[in-house]
C-alpha cells in the first residue's frame, strides 16, 4: 500500500501533464499565426553614424529597405497584423508604409504610373499595421512585451528586420510550416562557428534530427567554453503568448538587457520547444560586413544586376 501510493500519485500527475499538454495543443493546433511582432526600438550602434537620424531598418539593401524584405516575408506566410515596436527618430517607417501622395501625383503627371502601382502593390491596407513606442531601448524581450497587448492570448511571430534571409522558401513560412506538424515555442537556427557563440542566442539540444531539434534550454551569448551548442538562433520566432508573463517580469541579463532568450528559456519545462535549421542564407545586416553581403548577394540574386556585379566583384580580385 505504502509503495503504491506514490505509484497513484504519480500516475494521476503525469495524467494531470498529460490532459495540459493535450489541452496546450489542441489549442495551439487551431490557431493560425496571423500576428507578427517587428521589433524596430533599438539603437543601431554598431552603425552609427548612418542610424543618427535613419533608423537601421531603413537601411537599403540593393533598393528596398530592411523592413519592407521583413514585412514581405510575413505578408508571403500568412500574417494579417503587423505590430510594429518603435522608438524615437523612426518616423520614416510609418511613412515608408503609408502613402505619398506627392510622390504619386508627381509620378503620375510623368506617365509614370506603373511606378505608382509597384509602390502601392506590397503595402499592407489600412489598419492592418499598428504601430506602438517601446519608450526606452531596455532590450528585445522589453521590445516584445510592448506588443502585449495587440497580440492578446494567441501564438505569435517575431522578425528582427536586420536579420535577411536569401531563401526560395521564405524563413518564416517554414517555421510556420513546422510549427503546424510540431506546435510550441519555434525558432530559426543556424550552426555558427564555435568562435561566435556569444554573439547570439544558444540552444541546448535535446534531442537533434538534422533540420528540427528539439530544445531543453537556451542561453544568451555564452562564450565558447560555456556554449552548449553551436547552434544559434537567428531572428525568426514563433512563440506561443505565455512568454509575455515571463517578460513582464523584466528581469535582465546578458548586457544588462532584458532578453527575449532568457523569457523562452523559462518556458521549455511547459511549453514543447523546437529550433529549425532553415534552408536559405541569414545576412547579418546589424553588423556592417554582414550588411555589405548581403547587399552583394542580393545584387547577384537578381537577373537586371548579375553580371554587372560579377565583373564588378572580379575588378577588386
Ligand atoms: P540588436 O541586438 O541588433 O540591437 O537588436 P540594436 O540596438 O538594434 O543594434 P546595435 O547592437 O546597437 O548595433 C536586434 C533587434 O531588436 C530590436 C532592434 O531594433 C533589432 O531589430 N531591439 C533591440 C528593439 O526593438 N529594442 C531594444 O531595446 C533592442
């Protein structure tokens, strides 16, 4: 009996886990992503001076700024709402997506309307961005949290617009895509040199099956020596909205920052928990080298470019 009862006890808890889980996804497996977060509020440092005045998700790459591949990619899977988290001295993003009339008139009167189209054609309608200010720049789990109360109580993206991905599939529509078969916290990740741990977020793996992994825990940029993995999280989320009570405990850490990683390292116990290598190229656009190649391969991406940058590349070799 005195054996037994722990037995009991510990079946009718795994039970208890077990009706939460099933609970946790039929929930998650009804509801399409239809809301993304793009966190835009931060300083852009590591460019000044080019981001004095113009924030870093304006910054071009061939002819189309930061935000718009950004907001493209979520358009292209599936996202209805657009929840930008500003700051101050980022204007040109809401004007970047609202219309120009003299812009258009102008064009207009030149017989340039085809231009005017292509301007209007990747543009959200009316009401589908909303825009809120983040205030101070306390880090990109403090940005996140600012969103709370537009994204409510549903599962959620999140785009870093200075992350580029070059890819046939679009980033997020694969995580959206894996998100479905395996519902839960989802990230973006990639295999960084061993060098490079801590310049990113690091997940410890549970359990690897090449392109999906299941995670255990995360850390903020660990050095080397205490990495877990090499296996970095880019920016591409989809997170299920029980990370916003852990934000709103705005503890910090790496940096002093309070950190999207350490909110979804609290919740791997209760909340199934993936990384997936994507197929495509993330470009480091934060950081200047990182922004030159992306320019460079997106040029060469391009059929109007290829070869004048081919011959161009070749010239400096
Ligand atoms: P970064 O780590 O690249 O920081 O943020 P940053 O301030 O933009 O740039 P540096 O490091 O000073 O050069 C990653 C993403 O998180 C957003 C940034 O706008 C960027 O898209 N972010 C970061 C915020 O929205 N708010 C913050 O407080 C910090």
């Amino acid at each position: 009996m005195l054996k037994r009862l722990p037995l009991a006890r510990s079946r009718s808890k795994n039970e208890g886990s077990l009706k939460k889980l099933k609970r946790f996804l039929s929930k998650s497996m009804a509801q399409k992503i239809r809301k993304a977060v793009f966190p835009v509020g931060g300083l852009g440092t590591r460019f000044l001076p080019a981001t004095k005045a113009l924030p870093k998700e304006m910054l071009p790459v061939v002819d189309k700024p930061l935000i718009q591949y950004a907001v493209e990619e979520a358009a292209a899977a599936g996202i209805e709402e657009f929840v930008f988290v500003t700051g101050r001295g980022k204007q040109a993003i809401e004007d970047h997506f609202d219309i120009s009339y003299e812009l258009d008139q102008t064009l207009g009167a030149r017989g340039r309307v085809d231009l005017v189209d292509t301007l209007r054609s990747w543009m959200p309608d009316p009401g589908q961005i909303t825009y809120t200010r983040q205030m101070d720049p306390l880090g990109l789990g403090h940005a996140v949290w600012c969103a709370r109360k537009y994204i409510d109580d549903e599962p959620f993206a999140v785009l870093l617009a200075d992350d580029l991905v070059l890819a046939d599939k679009p980033c997020l529509q694969q995580l959206i895509e894996s998100y479905h078969t395996k519902p839960g916290n989802i990230v973006a990740a990639m295999d960084v040199l061993p060098e490079h741990t801590d310049r990113y977020g690091i997940l410890d793996i549970e359990e690897d099956k090449g392109q999906l992994v299941s995670v255990k825990g995360l850390v903020e940029k660990p050095l080397r020596r205490n990495a877990p993995s090499n296996l970095a999280i880019i920016g591409r989320y989809i997170l299920m909205p029980e990370v916003f009570e852990h934000l709103s405990k705005k503890n910090t850490g790496a940096g002093g920052e309070i950190q999207l990683t350490d909110a979804l390292a609290k919740m791997v116990n209760s909340t199934p928990f993936y990384g997936l290598r994507f197929d495509g190229r993330r470009f480091d656009c934060g950081d200047k080298v990182g922004f030159l190649e992306a320019n460079l391969a997106f040029a060469l991406d391009r059929d109007d470019m290829k070869k004048a940058v081919e011959r161009l590349v070749k010239s400096y070799t």
